[in-house]
C-alpha cells in the first residue's frame, strides 16, 4: 500500500475552480514557458508533468500547430477535464496515468524535444528532484528544452516572509481583478494554500532555487537560468546541447 500522502480529487476541485486566483500571474507564467520552447521547423513532441486541467499544454498546442503533448497526471479528474478541454486539437493531446514519484513512465516510446512541469515538481524531496533532472536529461532530444514552474523554498527567514506576503498580495489583487471583490482571497487564507505560511512538509517539499539551478547542471543541463520570479514561484531550467 502507498502510504506517502498523495494529492487529493478534492484539491483537483479546488485547484480547477481557483487555480486563476491563486496562481500568481498564471497568464504570464504560461506564455514565458511557451517562449522557452525552441520552435520547432516540424512535427515535435512536448511531454508534461502533471498537465492538470491542460491550461499550459493549450497555450502550446495553440502556439505550435506542429506540435503534439503528452501530458500525465495522477487525478482523474484533471486528466477527464483536460482531455474534454483539449479535445478540439484533433488527436494532439495523450494524457497519460503517472505517479511523478514513480519511475516506470521516465522511459516513454517517442524522443520528447521539449519537457515542461507547473507547480508540481515540490511533491518530490532533494534527492528525488535530483533523480528526476537526470531522468529527463536523459530522454530529452539533443537541443531540446526543460522548463520547470514551481514553489521554490526561500532562502531564510526573511524571504519566506517576504514570499508569503508577496503570495497574499498576487492573489489579493488578481481576485480584485476578475472579481472586484476579494471573497476569493478569503477562500484562499481559509484554504491555508500559502505554503510559505501553512506548510506541510509531508506534502510540500520545495527546495531552495540554488539549489535546483545546481542539480539542473549536474545533470548535464546547460544554459541553466532563471526566466521569471515572483511570491516563491518561479520558472527555471535548463537545455540539452545539440549533436
Ligand atoms: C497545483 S496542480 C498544477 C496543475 C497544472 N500543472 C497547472 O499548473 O495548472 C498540481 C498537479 O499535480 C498533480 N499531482 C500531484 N501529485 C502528483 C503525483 N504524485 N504524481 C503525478 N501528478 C501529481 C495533480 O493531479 C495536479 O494536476
């Protein structure tokens, strides 16, 4: 039996319902993700760690008309939800079942040319982060891209502060925004979903950037950097070098 805590169909609910609130920017973050695809001059492959409600394989199936996504989740509800989304790109969406802890799915029948992952890679602890960097180095195409939008763990004391208030202010101002009330922020702080404030180390296990930039690039990663940051998210990664 696995007795690791998992995520629950009910955070699946909470997340398709308010993930536009909570996330920070989530509109910007899905576009520098895009940009950070090398564009392809024909037919290519993108896989994804856990594509949700499929907001992020959309943007990409959108961008690239040439391009196609695997992506995998654990919940049935997202895969059902993106599948039903994405069904208008004609066969370009596979979602598949995985377990990112798991290893049987790191060896897939097709050569991806690009691998992205939002908000998900904190589930794993150093030394499996570190796994999974040498794992998709290895099944990525020469020249190909790995980008990575997560929660980062700050660096002391003062920056969680900083990265829990700054969490609070993103989603008090983007429910101002859509809303013109903050009710959702409310939900939010009842949630308890500012990990920098309410962690559950069981869970949540973000590992300071440093840190990911430096294992990026022991796992062979080159042009590793930092593209977007902002309230403890950001995105960062690393490329393949071409043959
Ligand atoms: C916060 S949501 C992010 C969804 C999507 N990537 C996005 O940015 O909209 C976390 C996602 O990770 C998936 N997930 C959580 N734990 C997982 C695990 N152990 N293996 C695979 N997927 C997992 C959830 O089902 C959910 O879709």
């Amino acid at each position: 039996m696995d007795e690791k805590p998992t995520w629950s169909e009910e955070a699946s609910t909470t997340f398709i319902d308010y993930g536009r609130y909570f996330v920070p920017d989530r509109a910007q973050q899905m576009e520098t993700i895009c940009r950070l695809i090398p564009p392809p001059d024909g037919p290519f492959v993108v896989m994804e760690l856990s594509h949700g409600e499929g907001l992020l394989a959309e943007a990409i199936l959108a961008r690239f008309d040439t391009a196609v996504v695997h992506g995998y989740d654990i919940s049935p509800q997202m895969r059902q939800t993106a599948v039903t989304k994405l069904a208008r790109f004609d066969g370009r969406f596979h979602s598949h079942y995985f377990d990112l802890r798991e290893h049987a799915w790191r060896r897939p029948d097709f050569i991806p040319q690009a691998i992205v992952t939002s908000l998900t890679v904190h589930h794993l602890d150093g030394p499996e982060k570190q796994q999974l960097f040498r794992d998709m180095h290895a099944i990525l195409a020469p020249g190909g891209a790995f980008i990575i939008a997560d929660l980062i763990a700050p660096a002391n004391s003062w920056a969680n502060t900083l990265a829990a208030d700054a969490w609070d202010e993103a989603v008090r101002e983007q429910t101002q925004q859509l809303d013109g009330n903050t009710d959702r922020f409310a939900e939010f702080e009842r949630l308890e979903w500012n990990l920098f404030r309410h962690s559950d180390p069981d869970f949540d296990k973000p590992s300071r950037l440093l840190d990911q930039l430096n294992w990026l690039e022991a796992a062979g990663f080159t042009a590793v950097d930092v593209y977007w940051l902002r309230a403890g998210h950001a995105i960062f990664g690393g490329y393949k070098t071409g043959d």
